[in-house]
C-alpha cells in the first residue's frame, strides 16, 4: 500500500472517530441538559417524599361485625394531591400535571402541546432537546375523563424519561410497581397496570373517542388479550384507561405500550355513535442526537413517539428498591362523570424522527 492511500485512510479514518466522539459529546451534553431541567421542576413543584415500602400500612381486613370498616387512605396518593403546579405553569402553561411510578425513575411533569411533535424534541422547559418531554395526546381532554388517555415519552439510553418501562415485560418487574399515580389539579389519581406488550403504532390501543360499550369492550378485550402476561386486574367499560407509549429498542415497527386503569363511575352510551371509528397511529418518539423541529404542516397527528436512541451507549443496571403490593384504592379524587371525549383524526402522519 502506497504512503499517499494510506494517508489518505488515516485521514478518512481520523474524520470518522472525530464525528461519532463530537455526536457522543453532543447526546451527553443533551442528556445533561435534561437532567438539569428535570431537576429544577421537581424543586419547583416541591415533589414530596414518598414513604418507604416497608412503611406502608396494611389494607383493613373486612369486618363481619357491623362496625363500618376502616377507610384506607392511600400514603402515595395522600403524598402527591396537594402538589402546587403553579410554578411551573408560570414557566410553561402547557403543564399539566406530573406522572410518578413510585421507586422507579419515572416521575416527571407533564405537558399537553396543540400537536404530537413539539414535546419530541422539546423539554417541558420549552427548550430545545432530543430528551424531549412526557406528553399527553393533543386530542385527549386534560381533565383525565376520557375513556382512553395517551401519554408518550422517549425510550433514552441513560435510562430517562419512559425508559424505564421496559422493565415491565417482566411480571417480577410489574409486582414491586404495579401502580402509576397522575396528579393534577384536580387531585391524585391511580391507575393499576393491568396489559403489558408490544404492539403497531397505528393498532387498536391508541383508539380515542370511544363512546359506546361495545367498542370499549372490544378496546379493553384485545388489551388484555395481548398482555405479556395476567395481572389479575380487570377493566371495566366503566372504568378510565391511561395509555403510556414508548419505544421497543427495535425499530420504528412497534410500540411498547402499558395500560393502566382508574376504577370510575360513568357509563357507556350504547345507543350514542362515535363521532369516529379510525385508529390513530402513536407518534415517534426516538431518541434523536439532533434535534429538528418537525414543520407544522408535517405534525403527526396521532403517531406515537419513538423513543429508542440512536446511541447505543450502556445501559445502568435496575437500581430500583423493591416495593410492596401498592395499595388497592383507585382514587383519591373523584373524577367527574361527564368527561369531554375527543375526536380521532383520520389520516396517518409521517414519522418525525
């Protein structure tokens, strides 16, 4: 090989390892960032501490006298109601609420934009960031009383946002954080996991407007069905779902998708037609080392975010202390029986990652 070729492949070579260390500088700069933004809303919302496992109270045994039985009140639930979102609203009145799974990494505001790709890739900070945002479905009514409530977040290789989800394609996993607690202003609210699986990213679980009992059932059947595994928890057409979504590691194809239930009191219409009938497609949420702002005229309207990083850096190990049997009570605030259903729309939209 001639002095010039080889000079010439040294250089090419130089060129390649300077680009992948400047894209890694970059990710963990980007992951820095997030973290710092994260942070500063748990300071600002002044995120209770939660109580340790093992300090849980038991759930009343019944009582067969006629004594009324003892009102259990739910410790996390208690912890979280009285969050005061008002500071983080002055920064960003996208804001929410905040979505935490005790003694997991997952706990963090979340923000509603007017389309499914501006939290891609923007912080709940609105700044720029591949670390992006957990973000509700545009569509979906903020008061929580759609029958189906999406919230989508990335998939990142240092194990934030929804990356932690992951875990639960075991069942161990799912019996030490069967929980997802989803406080507003309205209160805390939990949901008991009940359907663990991978699925299309235009399938039936990101149906919205579902109104009559027949396709709620039908929505909650193929959930159950396509479970990893039985969680014993059962969903009622009565009840109110919350849908979080995020990538599998393995292409755009399919979706991780976790479904969760809040027991609830309104009931279904049998006789009202659904304004819609079309499945939307969950958004992308890949992780991406550079962000671009998606045009509007692109905005997916229902593709659920990738959430799998391009880095392929390696993962931290689970570090998350094992916890007891969450407690059985659905709800610490009432939710209102006359929800606001949204529409789905039509069309498929493009990918933004």
């Amino acid at each position: 090989m001639s002095k010039k070729v080889r000079r010439i492949l040294t250089i090419a070579l130089a060129i390649i390892f300077l680009s992948s260390a400047g894209v890694v500088i970059y990710q963990l700069f980007q992951y820095r960032e997030g973290d710092e933004a994260y942070a500063e809303a748990e300071e600002l919302v002044q995120l209770p501490e939660l109580p340790e496992p093992e300090e849980l109270p038991e759930l009343p045994e019944p009582e067969s006298s006629e004594e009324p039985a003892e009102v259990y009140v739910d410790p996390y639930a208690d912890a979280l109601r009285n969050m005061d979102f008002s500071a983080l609203q002055e920064v960003n009145d996208d804001v929410l609420g905040w979505i935490l799974i005790p003694w997991t990494k997952i706990s963090y505001p979340v923000v509603q934009g007017s389309n499914n790709s501006y939290y891609l890739n923007h912080t709940w900070r609105n700044t720029s960031s591949s670390v992006g945002a957990i973000f509700m479905d545009y569509r979906c009514s903020p008061d929580l009383n759609d029958f189906n409530t999406i919230l989508y977040g990335h998939r990142m290789n240092n194990g934030s946002m929804f990356a932690g989800l992951k875990y639960y394609k075991k069942k161990s996993y799912y019996q030490e954080h069967p929980v997802v607690y989803l406080t507003t202003d309205r209160g805390s609210f939990q949901y008991e996991i009940f359907s663990v699986y991978e699925g299309s990213p235009s399938g039936e679980s990101y149906r919205l407007g579902l109104k009559n009992t027949a396709s709620k059932q039908a929505f909650l059947d193929a959930a159950v069905e396509a479970s990893l595994y039985d969680t014993g928890v059962i969903p009622t057409v009565n009840d109110y779902i919350l849908t979080l979504s995020t990538c599998t590691g393995n292409g755009h194809s399919k979706r991780l998708i976790v479904h969760a239930v809040r027991r609830g009191y309104a009931a279904s219409d049998e006789t009202e037609q659904e304004t819609q009938t079309t499945t939307p497609a969950a958004p992308e949420t890949e992780e991406e080392t550079t962000p671009e702002t998606t045009p509007e005229s692109q905005t997916p309207v229902s593709t659920a975010p990738e959430t799998e990083p391009s880095i392929q850096a390696p993962e931290a190990e689970n570090t998350v202390p094992s916890s007891e049997e969450e407690p059985s009570q659905q709800e610490t605030a009432s939710p209102e029986t006359n929800g606001t259903e949204t529409q789905m729309a039509e069309e498929e939209t493009e990918n933004v990652s």
